[in-house]
C-alpha cells in the first residue's frame, strides 16, 4: 500500500485543525467551504490514492463528530 506524499498529509492535518474554526466561521455554508476543501486536497493527490485520502477526509469528519449519522450536521 502506498502511502500519501508530505504534502497531501500536511493538507489533511490542516483540514482537521482548521475543521472547528471552519464550523464557527462558516455556520450557513459550513459544507461548501468543507466540500471546498475537501476537493483541493483530492486534487493533490495522485489518482491511484485518492481513495485512501478519501478515507482520511470521512475519518476527520467523524473524529469531528460530523459523520453522516450526525443529526446536527
């Protein structure tokens, strides 16, 4: 299994960091700022990884408590 590049991993602690800031800052379009996001690491990352990276991005979501069974989300 590969692993992600330096800079794909240093996106993903970003996004993690940034996720409670990003909540309070973004309240009536929390998702497209997310999504935003999201997608800019995606882009950074090669074809081959991406769904690993995606893996990362849903596990912030649920370490964040945003999960898709989350009702306040």
């Amino acid at each position: 299994m590969s692993t992600l590049s330096p800079e794909v991993e240093t996106l993903l602690d970003r996004l993690s960091a940034d996720l409670p800031q990003l909540r309070a800052d973004h309240p009536d379009d929390f998702w497209a700022q997310f999504q935003r996001r999201s997608d800019d690491v995606i882009e950074h990352t090669p074809p081959d990884l991406r769904p690993q990276a995606q893996r990362r991005i849903d596990e912030i979501l649920i370490a964040h408590q945003l999960g898709p069974a989350d009702p306040g989300a």
